[in-house]
C-alpha cells in the first residue's frame, strides 16, 4: 500500500455511546487505520464501547471539536484523514469519493458538500435556517476573498492529506475549524474539491452548535483569515 494513500479515519465523539459501535462498524469498511477522538468532557460510555472494539482513542482537553482535530492532526504521521462526526448524519459510504481526488491527485482537500449533496439537518427550525443562512455568508465571502467556487465551507465530513493539514498551522478550538482549514488551504494554494453528500438528521441529540452563543466565533474566524 502507497502510505501516502493511507486512509486514517478519525471520529470525533462527545457523549455518543448510542451511536458510536455502528459508525465505527461502517469506518473501518473504508479506512486502513481508525481513530477516535473523544472529548474530555464526555460523561456516558463512550470510551468503554470504543475500548471494546479496539480502537484507539485520543482524548482532547475539552475545549471543542476544533482541538480534538488538531491533536489528531498531530498524532497522524502520514497519509489521508478522514473526518466524520460520530452522530450518523454523515453517510459513511461516501468515503470512497471523498478520498479518490486526494488519491489520484486532483486535490489537496475533499468535502463532502451538503449544498450539492443536501441537508436534513440544516432545514426545519429558526435555528437551523440560521445555521445555513451563516454557512452560505462565509462560503460567499471566502469566494469572493480568494475568487473561487466553494459552496461548503462548514461540513465537517472532509478529508484532507496529512502533510497539507499540519503545515496549515490550524489554531481554532471549535466547529470554526473547518472554515480555517478552506481559507488556509486557499492561502497556501492548495486545491479544494467538493462532492455532493447528503447530510442526515442526527439519530440522537441535538447539535452541539449555538449561533447564539458562538456565532462570533465564525465571524472572527473569517475576519483574521481574510
């Protein structure tokens, strides 16, 4: 196997002992390596279920999803990463197309796009639309910053090789994250490709995101990007 096409799945987790054993399942189907990143701040069994089938885990220092993916990019040494959230909104068996533009050589980073692909959890509430109000306003900027085409610039279902994702230097702690990873890569002049994937509703729960209390993150996120 090229070890430069090495898939490393990792899977960011907070209190989802619910859904976690069937999403690592369907992972591993497609990935050669697996990672869970668990939050410190996780209170059910979780850890106990991950510890059970194997898998090796992370623990970040509680401070959001953004940390959890840093310090998997960290501890990645080569390779693809491949992130998906542990709520089953993602479909996992669109990780083939997600990874084959990295593996053929056509991009740097790959997102799987709910604005191509749709979205069950982005329609239905004030919230929600809000949500995706926010995420096309930060798509629109960064494309008109950096003259490009993006329509996705938040879902968290991406991959992206490893060399690229550590000489990114990300610094965001939270969901903001993955518009620091678009406007860096653009930055650095990597080449970012979409492809449609539709998002789901998360099986249990609720999102962990509140515009309310976070929404200033993101536009901070993108003001010191631009």
């Amino acid at each position: 196997m090229n070890k430069q096409n090495k898939v490393v799945a990792v899977i960011s987790a907070k209190n989802e002992g619910r859904t976690i054993k069937e999403i690592i399942r369907g992972v591993k189907k497609y990935s050669d390596e697996l990672i869970v990143v668990l939050s410190k701040k996780s209170t059910d069994n979780t850890k106990e279920i991950v510890t059970s089938l194997g898998v090796k885990i992370l623990v970040d220092n509680g401070k959001g999803k953004g940390e959890g993916m840093r310090l998997a990019i960290k501890h990645i040494k080569e390779g693809i990463i491949l992130f998906i959230d542990a709520d089953g909104s993602h479909i996992i068996k669109d990780i083939p197309k997600i990874v084959k533009p990295i593996k053929e050589g056509k991009a740097d980073m790959v997102i799987g796009s709910r604005m191509l692909g749709g979205s069950m959890e982005l329609h239905g509430t004030f919230s929600k639309l809000m949500r995706l109000f926010l995420s096309m306003c930060i798509a629109q900027i960064i494309n008109w910053r950096f003259n490009k085409n993006i329509a996705d610039t938040q879902n968290g279902f991406r991959a992206i090789r490893v060399d690229v994702a550590k000489k990114l230097k990300l610094k965001s702690n939270k969901f903001d994250i993955e518009t620091e990873m678009c406007m860096k890569c653009y930055k650095k002049k990597y080449k970012i490709l979409e492809v449609p994937s539709m998002e789901l509703e998360r099986k249990y729960g609720i999102s962990g995101i509140s515009l309310f209390k976070e929404g200033w993150i993101y536009v901070w996120r993108v003001i010191i990007n631009l």
